[in-house]
C-alpha cells in the first residue's frame, strides 16, 4: 500500500512539473536583408567584389510571440560602456567584446571614458599567429578567429592606444572587411610551408607589409592630452590597467572541474591552458554575483540557435530542445561534444534584469545581427539573453579576477 501511495505521489508531482513547462512553437522564417546587406556590403564589397548579398533562406526559429521579454535598454540595470561599434565584416569579434569590456575596467577602475584601438590588437595577433605558424611548421591554426585572453595576452606585450590614433579602415572605408588580405596572408603562408621556407623574420615582415598596405601601419608613439606615450605606457601610465588582473572562467565536464585547463576549440590556436574550469551552477552564479557586484564581463560561446532571433533580439532556450528546469552539466557537455554547441561569437554582458522570476542580461554586441533595427533606437546593437540561454550556450567569460576570489581559492 505505502509502495502504491509513493508511486502516486510521485506521478503527481512529475505530472506537476512537465504542467508547468511552457510548450513553444516553431516556424521556419526568411531572414530579411538587414544591416549587414544594407549598410556593411554597401561599404565593403568594392574592396572585396567576391562578397555578394547573402541567399535569402528560410530558417527553423522559435515563436516569441507572447513572451514578456525585457526589450528594452532602459529595462535593464548596467554599468557604463561605450557606444556600440561594428566589426564589420572581419571575424573579430574576439577583440571587439574584450576591448569593450576592458574599457569598462577602466572606467570603473579610474572613471575615465576611453575609445581603444581594436585593430591595433588584431595586427598583433596576427603577427603571434604567424610565428606560430613558423613554429609549428603549419600545423597551427591561422584564421581570422582568437579567444578573449588573446587581447590581455597581446596587451601585455604590445600594450594598446586609442581608437583615433589607428583605427585600421583607410582609403575612406567605414566598415573592416579582412577577407582579402587574409587570402593574401594564407595563401603567402601556404606558399612558405610548400617551400620550407621556415624563416621567422622574413615571414613576419611579410605579413606586416600585407596588413600595413590593408589596414595600415601602427604608429610606435602618440600623443595624448598633450602627452607623448608609447602603446605600453600609454596602457601602464594613461590607463593604469593590468593585463595579469583577467582571467578566464570556464564550464565544461570534458575536462575536470576545479583544474586549470585548455578550452580546445580552433579558436586557442596557441593551446592556453589558463582556463579556470567550474561545474555550471557555480559558473552562473558567479557570473549573476559579479554583475549585481558592479563588474562586466566578456562572454563567448553559440548565437546559432532557434531560440535566438535577431527579430526581437532576444536569446532563450525553446522547450523543444529541452526544458530550461533540465539544463545542468550533461545537457551543456552533450551539446559541445555533438557539435550543436559552437564556439560562435564574442560579446560584452553589461547588464541585467529580472522577469518571471529568471535573470536577463544586457548584451552589447559588434555583429550586424544585432543591428537589423531602428540605428537611432537605443536597442541598436544590444541583444537580450534570458538565463536559460547563458545556461545552456554561453561557454565562458573573461573577468577581472577580483570579481572570483571565492573561487579562485578553490583551486590548487
């Protein structure tokens, strides 16, 4: 009897739990030509004429219909950060979300408001990238991709300066397109590995002509406030940050919880290993710490979703994958190793709110998939990501180390 009575019991309340998930509905849907058609090919296509409007093609999406989604900037509460800008049509997204949330370090660290060069660090990179290639004799990984630890990497060597010192676009361009000078860099590349060629700085002077005739040549000093700095003290003096104050925080069960691991995805091209990796209920709740606590974050993982659409900006995870109460670590793992979780895209978190009892959060974002509204709105380059989505899809996040103590003294 006690057995038919637990039996019961636990029917109803299973029965209680699938009741309350909320069934969602799909439907497939044609993107229309947005920012990146209208305004970034416009700029970019007499520099690169093989770029072409995308084929307009249908996509299975989720319906939001009648989702009380916080769609609004002013809905959230955030800490400052500049402007959104666009990478245009470059793969480097890394380096926008880093350098935006490095500059609201600074800024919450020494009040001051500062636009820095993303592309000053995306030269160097490449640069690092080629050596490697060298090194390796080909076998590393050169695409147009890094991780967010690349920026604090290269800061620390090669430090940084403003935005209006070397902003990369020349000849009048708008909007970066590295497409071509990529090309010219791979196949220069294939051509050394093809002849052996394996001379450091004869390969590294060649990819700096390349970039030099693309996007220009650095400048080595500068003045500021009627000041002359160097790219390192410019970062040491000027803006008095620290690159070695970041790190990286991880959560996949590949690797063992509580270590410092490598993040193996093609984007580590150089194999970091500095990955502080955490079980997923302690990654969400540092990240929801750390915003209410006044720090922002870079945070990177999968934006090719059917619970994301750039229509409505808003990112969360459809009950037809799987049930937002279900999302725990072997949910997250089985994703990456099947390949349905990518590592996609860099963005800056900066805000958050909360609806219905979950957490929202303010994303500032360099895509063109967040543009497709109103340029004037004060949504223009922001997309809202519900917490299930975070859960589920975003892998990990650049964050100043003092925001993880706590954590950070769990770990050998």
């Amino acid at each position: 009897m006690k057995k038919i009575i637990f039996t019961i019991a636990a029917f109803m309340i299973t029965a209680s739990l699938f009741a309350q998930i909320k069934t969602d509905k799909a439907k497939f849907q044609e993107y229309k030509p947005g920012f990146y058609q209208n305004s970034i090919l416009k700029d970019v296509r007499h520099v690169n004429e093989s770029l072409k409007p995308k084929e307009v093609k249908k996509h299975f999406q989720m319906v939001q219909t009648g989702y009380n989604i916080p769609n609004k900037v002013s809905d959230y509460k955030r800490e400052w950060a500049n402007p959104v800008i666009s990478q245009g049509n470059a793969g480097t997204c890394w380096c926008y979300s880093t350098v935006s949330f490095l500059e609201s370090e600074i800024y919450r660290q020494t009040k001051k408001k500062v636009k820095l060069s993303e592309i000053y660090t995306v030269y160097w990179e490449y640069v690092e990238k080629a050596k490697e290639y060298v090194r390796t004799r080909g076998t590393s990984n050169f695409s147009e991709g890094s991780e967010g630890n690349a920026v604090t990497r290269d800061w620390k060597k090669y430090g940084t300066m403003p935005y209006s010192v070397y902003t990369g676009l020349i000849n009048g361009r708008k909007y970066h397109s590295h497409a071509k000078m990529f090309n010219e860099m791979i196949t220069y590349l294939k051509a050394v590995k093809k002849s052996d060629a394996w001379n450091e700085k004869e390969v590294v002077e060649t990819i700096k002509a390349i970039m030099n005739y693309n996007i220009g040549e650095p400048p080595t000093s500068f003045i500021v406030d009627g000041k002359k700095y160097t790219p390192i003290s410019y970062m040491k003096n000027y803006l008095k940050i620290n690159p070695d104050d970041y790190i990286e925080i991880l959560s996949y069960e590949q690797e063992p919880f509580w270590q410092k691991v490598e993040y193996k995805v093609p984007d580590n091209w150089w194999h970091s290993k500095d990955y502080y990796n955490i079980p997923l209920e302690d990654f969400m709740k540092v990240l929801k710490k750390a915003i209410r606590s006044g720090y922002t974050m870079s945070i990177g993982g999968d934006v090719s979703e059917a619970g994301f659409l750039r229509s409505t900006q808003a990112a969360v995870i459809p009950s037809f994958d799987i049930p937002y109460q279900y999302i725990d670590d072997n949910a997250r793992q089985f994703r990456f190793s099947n390949g349905s979780t990518t590592d996609d895209h860099g963005m800056h978190l900066v805000g958050y709110t909360e609806r219905n009892g979950m957490d929202w959060y303010l994303i500032k974002d360099s895509s063109s998939g967040s543009r497709n509204n109103d340029p004037n709105a004060p949504e223009f380059g922001y997309y809202f990501f519900r917490q299930d989505y975070v859960k589920l899809k975003m892998m990990g996040f650049t964050i100043n180390k003092n925001a993880v103590k706590d954590i950070l003294k769990k770990f050998k």
